[in-house]
C-alpha cells in the first residue's frame, strides 16, 4: 500500500512541476506584452506632435495599449484568458499599424532618433514575443495542455482601415 501511495505522490509533484513550467513560461508571454505596450505608450507620446498621425487613432493606439497591459495583468490561466490576451494583441496591432503608415509619410518624425530607437525597441519585443509564444506552446504541448496553447497563425492579424 505504501508504494501505491508513493506512486500517487510522484505522479502529483509531477504534476506540479509542469504547471509550474506552463506559468513561468506565460508569465515570460505576458511580460513581454507588458513591455510591448510601454513602448508604445512612449511612441504614441513622442508622435502626439506630428501633424501626419491621426490623432484619434493615436487615442484609440493608446486605449488599447491599455487594454492589453489590464488583460495581460490577470493571474488566471485558461484558454479564455490566452484568448483574451490574444485579441487584445489583435485590437492594439490595427490601430499600431495605422500610426506607423502614418509615420512614413512624416519625415522630420521618422528621422527623430527618439522615434527611431522605439521603433528598434518595437521590433525587438515583437521578436520577444514570438519566441516566448512558440516556447509556452511547445511547453503546453509537451505536457499535453493543448487547450492552453496561445492560437498563431502565419498571417498576420488582420488590419481594418
């Protein structure tokens, strides 16, 4: 009887440990979508001068960017929540992406060296995050959590003009 309950235990802590691996590496996506919208917080503040930007598009660019740090701040782990995390990425990349094909037609901002680095930044955390995604992914498949994988795809997420 003692080996069964000994058996039991492993086969828990095991268990444990592998929750423990899929936290840790969500914690690393969510992180890192924090510090996504940090910069873009501090890109929308440094293009709030140009005359080329939308400036209700830099509102929205920065609403969302808000929504994505308060969704990525729940503690809870479920599909729903990756779900959430994922479409409030979703929103927050269609008005981005907006404001920086604006930026390309305002020369004196794009050749701002403040603009510049963020937007070396930007491209930096984004490649962050594709990798912090395909590691929980990669975890999550391992120990058999598929509905807890973070949905990709390789298009990228629609833009709406």
């Amino acid at each position: 009887m003692k080996k069964y309950y000994l058996l039991f235990f492993i086969l828990l802590n095991l268990n444990c440990f592998s929750q423990t691996d899929i936290d840790k590496s969500w914690k690393s996506v969510k992180d890192s979508y924090i510090k996504k919208t940090e910069i873009v917080l501090k890109l929308a503040n440094n293009l709030r001068i140009s005359k080329q930007i939308n400036k209700s598009e830099l509102d929205k660019t920065v609403i969302n960017a808000g929504k994505l740090k308060a969704t990525c701040d729940n503690n809870v782990l479920d599909k729903e929540s990756v779900n959430k995390v994922k479409q409030a990425n979703g929103e927050l990349n269609s008005y981005l992406v907006r404001i920086l094909v604006n930026l390309e037609s305002d020369f004196k901002m794009k050749s701002d060296e403040k603009v510049i680095d963020l937007s070396g930044q930007l491209a930096e955390i984004e490649k962050q995050i594709f990798t912090n995604i395909k590691r929980y992914n990669n975890i999550c498949e391992s120990l058999n959590q598929k509905s807890l994988i973070f949905p990709t795809s390789s298009y990228p997420t629609e833009v709406k003009f």
